[in-house]
C-alpha cells in the first residue's frame, strides 16, 4: 500500500475530475447502493 501505481488509480488519491475516475467512482457508488439494498433486503427476510 506504500508504493504508488500509476495505472489503477486509487478512489481516495484521484483528485482530477478525469472520465475514468468519475466512471469509477459511478460504478463503486452503484455496487455500494447494490450492496446496501442487498443487505437490507436480506435482512428483512431473515429478520
């Protein structure tokens, strides 16, 4: 974790509004919303 890659750019270190962070950050948000209602959907089934 201490050595910088140049090429898969991590979410917190991407500052720069370029394309493929913000697709990047777009596809983490929506598999974090997946998860979430995953969770919550899982949790009322069970629960």
């Amino acid at each position: 974790m201490d050595q910088p890659r140049p090429t898969p750019v991590p979410p917190g270190a991407a500052r720069t509004p370029t394309p493929e962070g913000r697709g990047q950050l777009f596809l983490v948000g929506i598999v974090a919303i997946a998860l979430a209602v995953l969770v919550v959907a899982l949790m009322a089934l069970i629960g």
